[in-house]
C-alpha cells in the first residue's frame, strides 16, 4: 500500500501542535496534524491555563531557568493579542483574563521564598511585588485572614484550556489544515526517516516531521521527556476570586460560568492517567479553603487526571534531533503558556528562517544522556 504523503507532518495534536500548525499555515506551508485524541492523555486538557511566568523561575529549572522565564515572558505578552484573534477568528470564547495572580502565604518561610521569587522576576524586567496581607484581602476580600503577605504578579493572565483548543481546531479547518485522528506507532530510520506507522496500521511520509507528542506516545527521546501526572478538580463558584490565587498546596483558577478550578498534584512517573485519587482532592480542597473559607462546601462539578510532559531540568526541547526531525516537546506545565512563542520560534526553524529567539538554551543537545525512542 502507498504511503499517504505530507509536506510537513505534526504528531502530536495538543496546543503546541496545533498552535505551530496554525503558525506553519499561515506562511503558506501545507501541513497535517496526526492526533492521537483519547488513545494518549492530552496535557492540555487537563491544565488549568495559567499564563503565569513570574511564578516559573526557580531553581527546579537549573541552567535553562533564566531561558525558561524569559520564554514564557515573551509569550504572555503575545497571549492578549493571540486570544483577541481567535476568538474574532472562530467566534470560541477562550475566556482570556488579564487580572493578574497572587501567590500566598502563611508564614514568614514561605513569605522569604516568594520575596525570592518576586526579586528574581523583576532582574529580569519583570512585575511581581510583595505585598502585605491586608493589601491582598483588598484584591482579594474572601481571602484568609490567616494569610499575611502575598507575591502580586499584576501582568499574569490565564485563559481556559478546552475552549482554546476548540478555537485552535477551529482556526485549522479554516485553514484546510488536515488534523488525522492516529496514534503513530512508530517512526522510520535511515532511509525511511521520513516515514511512520500508525497504531491502524495506515503508513505516512513526510518531507518534514515534526515531534510535538505528549509524555507517553513512545516517539519522544526516551529518558528525556516522562510522565508527570496532576489532578484537579472543579467546583462550582461564582465571584469567590476574581484572578488566580496561589495557595501553598493548591491554585485556584476562576473561569466563566461559575465554574472554578483548584489545582493540582504532581507525581512523578504513573501511567494510569486516568484514575484520580480522593485524598488527593480531598488535599486540594483543603488546601483551597483554607486560603479561601468560602470555598469549602461548594458543589463538586468534576475531577480528572493528566499526564504532563516533564524534562529533566523542567524546560522544553525545541529544535532538530540527529535524524533531522524537529523537536517541540517537554512544555510541562507551561504548554499554554509557551504556545504562541514557541509556534513562531519553531515555524522559523522548519522554514529555513532565524528564529526569533535563541533556541539554543532548549536543545536537545543539552543533556548528555537519553537516546531517541
């Protein structure tokens, strides 16, 4: 049978995908997305949709934490913009919200670690400031009386994750972008390099192939990217926060229709993505009322599951590996965040063109071990 042939084949149908796919298009080039849907835990889905870089620059990033803020950076100032377009684009409200987030605490340990935070931020040219209790419960008055400062990032935003996939998958049939419903199985070598093998057993080629899977498609360089599973939950609450509110144990995210998400553990390495524990949400409720009190008895709507996509040092690999496919994996918890950034970077690369930002800080070439899948 004849392979079924692209000029530039995306695997991976989450919002890096489908974000790059929009981008590619827009230059002209003819693209395919081949989406895995429900056969793989999509990350996107799962995530709450903080557009958040003053609260992603530690020390779990290592070297890369610098590149990693500055990326993020970049990309939140392009989300306002990016969201007005899709939204007037495909009529998908994507519930963008530029109220900015508080991060919070009880205690002067956790106050020194977010003054930390908010020093780092502002070297870089960023907004963050410490502010007093009091002056959070002005932001704020369902607040905790317990709480007796806060990080105020008046810049960070979010939007909701599920209708910026509507408007994505939207905009790309606009566009006659092919997105194929497949779970690739595997991917040629030598002179086959360009081709690849769906689950269906349906074959493909494509003169451009570009890696943007999830944590276990089993095509991403084995060791290098891994599953990190989080759970959340979403509660019914109208006006309780106006922004999002980072609690020690928990994120509380309002979205439109009174609909309230409270956020998420992280474990390192479960495939069974799809079980979500009661001690864990019970944890996170918790944890969400205490800082918010009024929070505590409201009606449960759901809770899922998802599998993120982490890398050894926290930071995403963008770029080609040694076969010449392009890499655009390993966002984390930052995948919405780095989406149109990271789209406008990589569409540059596969075109031939210079990015516009240094790519080099998220090589793969950076770690010394992992080997391709």
């Amino acid at each position: 049978m004849k392979a079924r042939g692209f000029d530039i084949a995306i695997i991976g149908g989450g919002v890096i995908g489908l974000t790059l796919a929009r981008a590619l298009a827009d230059r002209g080039a003819a693209i395919a997305v081949i989406d895995a849907g429900s056969a793989v835990p999509q990350a996107t889905h799962a995530a709450a949709g903080m557009l958040a870089p003053s609260f992603e620059y530690g020390e779990e990033f290592g070297g890369p934490a610098e590149a990693v803020y500055r990326l993020g950076a970049l990309s939140l100032a392009m989300w306002k913009d990016y969201a007005a377009v899709l939204e007037e684009e495909t009529g998908v409200f994507v519930d963008y919200r530029g109220d900015g987030a508080l991060g919070l605490s009880y205690r002067d340990a956790q106050t020194q670690i977010l003054a930390e935070q908010a020093a780092r931020v502002t070297s870089l040219g960023g907004a963050a400031e410490m502010i007093s209790g009091d002056e959070a419960r002005e932001l704020e008055p369902a607040l905790s009386a317990e709480i007796v400062a806060a990080l105020h990032a008046p810049k960070d935003t979010q939007v909701d994750p599920r209708r910026v996939m509507a408007a994505l998958t939207a905009s790309l049939e606009r566009r006659q972008v092919d997105i194929i419903k497949a779970r690739v199985l595997s991917l040629g070598d030598g002179d086959a390099s360009r081709q690849f093998i769906s689950v269906e057993g349906d074959d493909y080629e494509a003169e451009t192939i570009v890696l943007a899977a999830g944590a276990v498609s089993g095509l991403t360089p084995m060791g290098l990217v891994y599953p990190v599973k989080g759970e959340a939950t979403a509660i019914a609450s109208e006006g309780a926060v106006s922004r999002v509110v980072r609690a020690p144990g928990a994120y509380i995210c309002p979205k439109a229709e009174g609909r309230l998400v409270i956020g998420a553990t992280e474990e390192i390495g479960p495939l069974d993505h799809h079980s979500v524990s009661p001690a864990a949400i019970a944890g996170l409720r918790a944890n969400a009322a205490r800082a918010v009190p009024a929070l505590e008895d409201a009606e449960e709507l759901e809770r899922w599951a998802g599998l993120r996509p982490g890398t050894p040092d926290g930071a995403p690999i963008m770029g080609q590996d040694e076969k010449g496919r392009f890499l655009a994996l390993g966002h984390f918890r930052n995948g919405i965040l780095h989406a149109p950034a990271a789209a406008q970077a990589m569409a540059a690369l596969i075109l031939g063109e210079t990015p516009p930002f240094d790519l080099a800080p998220f090589s793969k070439s950076r770690f010394s071990s992992g080997r391709d899948g």
